[in-house]
C-alpha cells in the first residue's frame, strides 16, 4: 500500500508539477515570462466577455430579452 502512494508522489511531484517549478524558478529572472499564461488567459477571458456584452446589446437593441426579475414561473 505504501508503494502506490509513493507511486501517486511520484506522479505528481516529478512529472505533472514539473512545468510549475520550472516556471517558479524563472519569476526569479523574468517575471513577465514566467506569467505568460497568464496574460493569455486575461485576453482570452476579456475577448470572451466584449462577445458577450456584443451579443446583449443586439437582443436589447431588438427587444428580444426578457427583463423579468423572477428566474422561474413558481417565484410569482
């Protein structure tokens, strides 16, 4: 039993976190480098949130959304 949780160790220590020290040990010598995953994920999250903001303001400009308060029928 003791040798699959070393097994389980190994795994995630040696193998699936390595790419997480490597990019521990580069903030130490280029910062914007090692956090550019990051900034990737910035503009991905805020192209996706200027299509979003795009796609309610043409259902509001056509009167096609509904400004209820109520989420569902049984809260009336």
């Amino acid at each position: 039993m003791k040798s699959l949780f070393e097994g389980i160790q190994w795994l995630f220590v040696d193998v699936l976190l390595k790419p997480m020290d490597w990019l521990r040990e580069m903030e130490l010598t280029n910062w914007w480098a090692a956090n550019t995953l990051n900034w990737i994920f910035i503009i991905i999250c805020s192209v996706a949130m200027l299509y979003w903001f795009k796609q309610l303001s043409i259902f509001k400009s056509n009167n096609e959304d509904e400004q209820d308060t109520t989420a569902h029928s049984f809260l009336k």
